[in-house]
C-alpha cells in the first residue's frame, strides 16, 4: 500500500545521516540511472520507499559512471532483516526492466509512480 507522510520530521536528520553514511562506504548508484540507496532504522516497522526525480541527473559514483535521474530510497525495519531482502529483492527485479525504468523516469506524479510499481508487480515478465 502506498502512503503518505510515513517518515517523521524528528527521524529525517537520523535518517539522512545514516545515507551519507552508507553512501560513504560504497555508491548505491546501480547504473542505467537509477540508484537505490538504503538504511535500516529501529524508529521504523514497516519497509518504507521513497522515490526521487532529477531532471539533470546526479553524480552518484555509479557502476557505470552515468549521472543518477531516479533514486529510491528503501527505509527497512532494523529488527525485520527479511522484510528489507524482500524489498530490495523486488525493487532490483523491476530496475532490470528497461521498460521499467524508461517509465519511472519519465513519471513526474506520486500516482504515476504507484501505477507503475503496481503495474510491475501485476506484471512482473513486462
């Protein structure tokens, strides 16, 4: 399900430090443009998603030296490692679309970006 508002003002700067963080001890810049960067956090009990759109790109030291346009940030339970395998499991099988990928960048709206996630698990052989 998709919602709003799941990261808490008091947790963003916890958060953010935690990415720096990992980001500084290797790029999660995947290639292709995208990148997925992703912390576990006890404050947190569900796996939260948050996706983010740059129209110029991004350097994120990715695999492939290519600017970043699409960053989803994958926010896990600490105490649930399963549930954050899971969701980088499903994330890293639809960015292996290219299909996928095309759409995700060009999506400009939260509901572009939910009916193409829910697309891709409807339709997982795209």
């Amino acid at each position: 399900s998709y919602k709003e508002g799941c990261i808490r003002k008091k947790d963003c700067q916890r958060i953010v430090d935690a990415i720096i963080n990992r980001e500084n001890e290797a790029s999660t810049g995947m290639g292709k443009g995208v990148a997925v960067p992703h912390v576990k956090d006890s404050a947190f009990d569900n796996v939260v998603a948050v996706v983010g759109q740059s129209t110029r790109g991004i350097d994120f030291s990715a695999l492939d030296r290519q600017l970043v346009y699409s960053i989803i940030l994958l926010i896990s339970p600490t105490e649930q490692p399963d549930k954050h395998l899971q969701a980088m499991e499903k994330i890293f099988r639809h960015l292996q679309q290219d299909k996928f990928r095309s759409f995700l960048r060009q999506a400009q709206t939260r509901t572009q970006i939910e009916d193409l996630l829910k697309e891709a698990d409807e339709n997982p052989s795209w």
